[in-house]
C-alpha cells in the first residue's frame, strides 16, 4: 500500500501541477513536503521548457493558430519542470477569462497565458495591472473604446465583478469611476492577418483619449488613473476575500459557481480566513499565498474532492502513460480532447469562465474523459505503462487479485476508490487469477490483465476527481 | 565553370517578394526550383501540408500534395529538391521517408522505413543531391547523414549524437556543392559543419548566439557557385552569408514589400486597407523564423519567409576576379587603407 507521504506527495502534485510520474513521485516524497512546496512555489529553481523542439515541429509559437498553441501548452503542463508556473497560468486564465474567438488573434491570446506565466505568482496589483494592459483583455471587454467622454464600462465593470471584488462589494458609481479612470488604456493596432500573417499588437496609453478629471472610487477621491484604481481594489478585503475563494474552488476543493458567491457561503470559511491573511501579510504576493495553502491542513486534507478540469485530466494521464514527452503528430488530438471535454484553452465559453465541479460533467464528456483515458492506456508499449508492468514483474511473486488491484490503484495514484468500485474491479481481477508476469507463458496474457485494469481504473468515477 | 580566385562584392540586393498567406502560401518550410523557374514551396503546418507552385512572377501554377499519411501524401515535409529532370523529392520526419512526385506532382514512389540501422531513418529532414543525384539526408533523430541512391538504396553513413567535430545533435539542413564537398546545419549545436562527400570532418564554423557567425538553432544551409554558404539563421530571424572558408560576410534581416498576390488582395479588401494604413508597417518587412534558404544559378537568392507566408528574393552582384586582379593575401589587418 502506499504510504500516507506518497499519496500527500501525488496530491499536491496533482493540484500544483498536472499529476508526476511514478519516478518523479518517489523523488519527490523523498525530499519531504515542505521543500517540495517550496521548489513549486519558487518555480525559477528550475530550467523552463525547451522550446526550440516545439518549434521545429510545431512551428514558429508565436505565429500559429490557437489550438496549436493549446496543443503545445499542453505538452508544457506535461513536461515543464515548473508545474506550478503552468498550473497559475490555467488558474488566472480561468479567472481572467479572456476568449480568443472574439478577436480571432492569437497572438494576443498567446501573449496574455505568457503574461499569466510569467507574473502569476507575482503580487496581485502587479497582475491587475498586467491585465488592463493586455490587448487580448482590452478588445475582450472594449477598453479600446473606453474615450474620455463616451466611456466604456465594460471593463471596469468585469474588473470589479469577475477580476477581483465580486457583486455587492462595490457601487454603480465605483463602476462608472473606474471605467473613467481606464479612458485611454488601448494598444496599438498591429498589422492585419494578409497577406502576411498575424503580428502581436501593444499597450499603448492615449493622453488625449484619458479622462482626467475628478472621480471618487470606493471613497478615494482624485485624478484617478487606471494604476490608481488598482491599488485601491488590491487593497479591499472583498478582494482578498474573492480570490481567497477562487483559488480554493481551484486548487482545494469545488465551490458553487462564482455567480452564487454573493449569496452562498464558502465552503469552508476558516480556509478563506487563512488565505485572506496571507494576502494582506505578504502584501498580496501570491507566491506567500500559495505557500500557506498548500502547507495548510485544510489542503492537505481535501484529496479527490475536486473534480479535474479537462487539461488536468488530460496532462495527467500523460503524466501516468508518458505520452507526449517529444512532439508529435497527435498534439492537435490532445488540444480537441480537451475542447470536446468543454475546455478549449485560449476560448473560454464567457468572460465568467468555465464552471467547474460538477459542472464539468455530463452524459457527452463524460464519455469524452473516459474514451480519451482508455484509449491512452491502452497500449503497452507506452513508456509509462511498460513501466508499471514491469514495475510489478519486479515484485516477483505471483500477486493475488487483491494484491493486484491494490498495487494498481498504487501504481495510477496512489488513487483510493470507494467500496463499490473496488469491488467492481476486485472481480474483475479475481476472474483472472493470479497474476504472475514472470512465468514465460503467462506474461502475455498478463499484460493484457494489468493493462485492462488500468483501463478500468482511469475509467472509474474516482480518477476524475484531482 | 570553376570558383573564382575572389570576388568583388557590388551588393546583394532585395528584388522582390512572391506569394501570401493561404492564397498562393502557407508556411514555407522550403523551396526547390523547378524547370523553367518554376517555385515549387514546401508548406506545412499542423492544419495542411502541401506544395504550392508560383512563378517567379507570383502567378499561381496550383498545387499537390495534402496533410495526410498515404502515398502522395505530407505529414511534416520538412526539405524538396528537384532532379535534373525536375522529378522532386520530399523528405517527411513524421512518416520516416523520401517521396518523389513528377514535376506536374503526380506521385511517382516512396523509400525510407523507421529505425536506427544502416538506410533506415528516424525523421529526415535535409536532403541534397550530389552530382551523381545521390541523395544525402540529415537522419535528424539519428544524429548522421546518410547516403541513398535515388531511389532509396543506402550507400553510406557518418556521425553520431553529440558535439564533437563529425558528431550531430539533430541535423536539419544539408547541402553539396560542387566539389562534392557535404554542408550540414548542426541544428541544435548551432554550427555549420562542412565534410567530404564520404564523410571525413573539414571544418566547422558558428556557435550559440545572436551575433555575427552566431547561431540560434541553424536550420536551412545551400552553397551557390561561387563557394559561398547560406545559413538560415531560424531563431535569429535572418540570413547568414559566409564564403567558402566559413567567414562571416554579411546578413540579411528581410525587406519584404507587398507581393504582387498581396497588392492584389489588399486592393480588394477596404477593412484590411483602413488597417494596414492605421498601423505601423515596419516589421513586416522582416524575416520571420525562416527555415530555408536556396539559390540558383543566376544568383537569386531565395528565402521562404515561415512565419510570413510569402518568399523574399534578392540577387547577388559581383565581380570574379582572377588571382592577378586582386593583392595577394595580407596576414593581419591594416589601417594603411587610403
């Protein structure tokens, strides 16, 4: 059986990243908890991915079009020795839902992930700021038709609803006054896609477009700038409270949608409370922020209790099958997979973001998780399964069907199953026998067991819980 | 007509641009020239495969070839050269083989199996002809060069992975010129390694950087008449020219201007206009991580621009000088230059 350290270990990878290999796994359980959080939290300890071999087959990054770019982040929460680096990226993308179908420009999409990675475990004014600067937001939400005098509301008012305060923590006047201070904030219009191709586009300030008059903003008052603006947001308690809570639904357990928050409460408020006072301890570092949470009881506690998005269930039985370790010509499938799962990355459905939870799961992707999942484990050759099986040859002698169920459920997660599906799958095994890998005339058919039980296994109600 | 002992070198002007984004072009990873002058440019991407046929004056001949794994068909083309009979020949790293088509793109035949022994390959990528019309191909995941008859027979193989002198680190581009002497872009060890046609080490020039005779991950090589070597400087967005001894001599960043294709297009369209004229045009005349680069014997020379969709010619102009033209060979340089 696994030990309770390996299991914690397979957790926090699961939720700081995309799930670990069984090696990796090991590794890292052998380092101890506290310094494992602390190379995830610091992810700069760590080279970034290589990404002169996804050019050379993938094509030139910053030119393709957005599902090759979702192909190739993929592949990135696969293999980047900086998981949590990744893992932010998809976090704000979530929260800053920004959709690439509205501007058909992925440069800009691509841009604002690469901005997400590289500032999301910055402070929280810093990634404010970053994000009423992206292009991709600013055509999103029609800040590039925010004039002095003919104000755009739209991003001010998703500023304050989706991006950091939530309903009921603000006024229509702090709208209006926050939509005034952001006049002006646009970027550059960047060449057109023919005849040659897409170019990114810029932030860029408009002096004569910006309304410069007096404007009072959550009880400030002043010549308010955009900056302005989000250094008093960043200072609420609402917004503490806000993003305490999104980063709970994320990486610790699922939340109501965000539409409920207003009148729901969390689900545990004592969790809120503690990532609350990290935030202001740190002066909204969200690095100090991730550390407490992933240090806290509350997380350490909260195994399977969230349901996998479509990029965690995918990346993650890469991780397992050790699909995808080099490019290939699948890449586009596994970017499909996760859209036909209802996660296309870069294109979330509305500036609300995917609902999460149950919400992911229906009669049709469903079907989609448990196909995708099945159809990668089912080849024995992967280097991931290979590994498992002759993982148990090692183990030398013959394993009993308990002792082989229990040492795939090991071997996938360590992944705990509830009584009815283990004792679907203790049938299962128990048709078969034994299992002994060693025996010459038995090894054949007993791949094929090991394999169909892992089929069984990622099939299962359970493994779609992170 | 043999080197010439040293050239004057007049200039290497810009002289045109052909072809644009999905109408005439779709990311260039390469070009071959056919007969008569005919473009034949390589396409690929994860979304479509194909080769497009344009005049040197932009007109679209049409196309062959289409994303796929059956014969005929591309999956990741990665090199095309065409054959004394303009036959042409299309390395493909994903099917692990060499497919021929006629010079109308009728598929004629295919060679190559997956594996690491002797003629089998593991995502070729370069290849070139030597005067034989011997085909060498940059074996990528290999880390050799392997020699095939026309049609698939294996002949010869050199190199290992690694970094040392005849060692590759996922070779791409791959060139002969006439002296039989074999030009490979050492891709991931960001230099040009130069061999006899059998194979044994000569020289090698280039290292990791963005400076001049520094490389970011050289994919495309081709060496002209004259001895001088074109380097596809991928990463770096541009072109580097050296001359037969590896000395750095100048580069090319991109000076594209609107294609005929592109004018065409442009004019139709009155959004796409009012854009274009609310926007800043400077680095659309640059080179977007180009794959290739070719030349012919007139001296054009031709880079399939990757990242911008279109192919940007210039043409070499010098004086050949014979050896009692020009001073002998001075050891160190000299302030004397008035």
């Amino acid at each position: 059986m696994a030990s309770d350290n390996l299991a914690l270990t397979a957790h926090l990878m699961r939720r700081a990243g995309f799930g670990s290999t069984r090696g990796e796994l090991e590794a890292h359980a052998a380092r101890g908890y506290a310094d494992l959080v602390e190379d995830l939290v610091n992810p700069e300890r760590f080279p970034e991915v290589e990404e002169d071999v996804l050019e050379r087959y993938y094509g030139w990054l910053e030119g393709v079009q957005g599902q090759v770019w979702a192909a190739v982040w993929i592949y990135r929460m696969v293999n980047s020795q900086r998981p949590l680096e990744e893992k932010m990226a998809l976090f704000w993308h979530h929260v800053f839902a920004t959709g690439v179908s509205k501007s058909d420009h992925p440069p800009s999409s691509i841009q604002q992930i690469k901005t997400f990675r590289r500032v999301g475990l910055s402070s929280l004014r810093e990634i404010l700021l970053e994000l009423s600067r992206d292009p991709a937001m600013v055509f999103w939400l029609d800040n590039n038709e925010n004039r002095k005098g003919a104000p755009n509301e739209n991003y001010g008012r998703e500023l304050l609803e989706l991006f950091s305060m939530g309903v009921g923590n603000y006024s229509e006047t702090d709208v209006k006054m926050a939509a005034r201070a952001f006049t002006g904030w646009t970027f550059a219009q960047p060449l057109g896609l023919y005849p040659y191709g897409f170019y990114p586009s810029r932030f860029v300030y408009r002096e004569e477009d910006h309304d410069d008059g007096v404007k009072t903003f959550l009880g400030s008052e002043g010549n308010l700038n955009g900056h302005d603006v989000i250094d008093i947001i960043a200072g609420q308690p609402a917004t503490a409270r806000f993003i305490a809570r999104h980063l709970y639904n994320f990486f610790v357990a699922d939340e109501p949608q965000v539409p409920a928050w207003s009148v729901a409460p969390p689900r545990d408020p004592e969790a809120i409370d503690a990532l609350v006072q990290a935030y202001f301890d740190s002066g909204g570092e969200m690095r100090s922020v991730m550390r407490v949470l992933f240090n806290s009881d509350f997380f350490k506690e909260s195994r399977f209790k969230r349901i996998k998005s479509p990029a965690e269930l995918v990346a993650g039985v890469m991780k397992l099958t050790g699909a995808n370790r080099f490019p290939d010509t699948r890449a586009l499938d596994y970017a499909d997979a996760t859209a036909a799962m209802g996660q296309q990355l870069l294109n979330p459905p509305t500036v609300e973001g995917w609902h999460t939870g149950m919400e992911w799961i229906d009669g049709g992707t469903l079907n989609e998780r448990v196909n995708f999942a099945v159809g990668q484990a089912q080849d024995a050759a992967s280097p991931g399964v290979k590994a498992i099986i002759d993982r148990l040859a090692r183990e030398g002698a013959p394993l009993s069907p308990k002792e082989f169920l229990d040492r795939c459920l090991d071997l996938v997660g360590p992944l705990t199953v509830g009584e009815e599906t283990r004792d679907a799958l203790l049938r299962h095994a128990s048709a078969g026998g034994d299992l002994d890998l060693n025996a010459d005339a038995q090894r054949e058919a007993g791949e094929g067991r090991v394999l169909r039980m892992l089929q069984l296994i990622v099939a299962s109600r359970e493994y779609q819980f992170a | 007509m043999g080197r010439p002992y040293a050239m004057l070198r007049a200039g290497f002007p810009y002289v045109k641009t052909v072809g644009m984004r999905r109408m005439t072009v779709n990311f260039p990873v390469d070009l071959a020239i056919g007969k008569e002058g005919v473009l034949h440019i390589l396409c690929r991407n994860e979304e479509g495969a194909m080769v497009r046929r344009l005049t040197g004056e932009d007109e679209d001949l049409g196309s062959f070839g289409s994303l796929g794994v059956g014969d005929g068909q591309l999956r990741w083309p990665v090199s095309i050269i065409a054959d004394r009979e303009g036959n042409l020949f299309v390395s493909d790293e994903a099917l692990h083989r060499i497919s021929k088509f006629s010079p109308q793109g009728e598929f004629l035949g295919k060679w190559g199996s997956h594996g690491a022994g002797d003629g089998e390959l593991n995502a070729p990528s370069g290849i070139a002809f030597d005067k034989d019309e011997n085909i060498y191909v940059a074996d990528a995941l290999n880390h050799r060069i392997q020699l095939f008859t026309k049609d698939g027979g294996f002949l010869a193989k050199w190199g290992s992975h690694g970094a040392g002198d005849g060692q590759f680190n996922m070779p791409w581009g791959v060139a002969v010129d006439e002296l039989g002497d074999v030009y490979v872009a050492d891709w991931r060890n960001d230099r040009i390694q130069k061999f006899t046609g059998g194979g044994r080490f000569i020289f090698k020039f280039g290292r990791s950087g963005s400076g001049e005779s520094e490389f970011h991950r050289p994919a495309g090589v081709t060496v002209d008449r004259d001895g001088d070597v074109y380097v596809a400087d991928t990463g770096n967005n541009r072109v580097q020219l050296f001359n037969h001894e590896g000395r750095y001599v100048q580069k090319f960043l991109g000076d594209a201007t609107l294609s005929k294709s592109a004018r065409a297009y442009m004019l139709a369209n009155p959004m796409f206009l009012r854009l274009r004229d609310m926007a800043v045009i400077d680095e659309q005349k640059l080179f977007r991580s180009p794959r290739s680069v070719r030349v012919d014997d007139q001296g054009f020379m031709y880079v399939p621009d990757y990242g911008s969709f279109r192919v940007q010619i210039y043409r070499k102009d010098v004086e050949r000088l014979r050896e009692d033209q020009i001073a002998a060979p001075l050891r160190s340089p000299s302030l004397l230059t008035a």
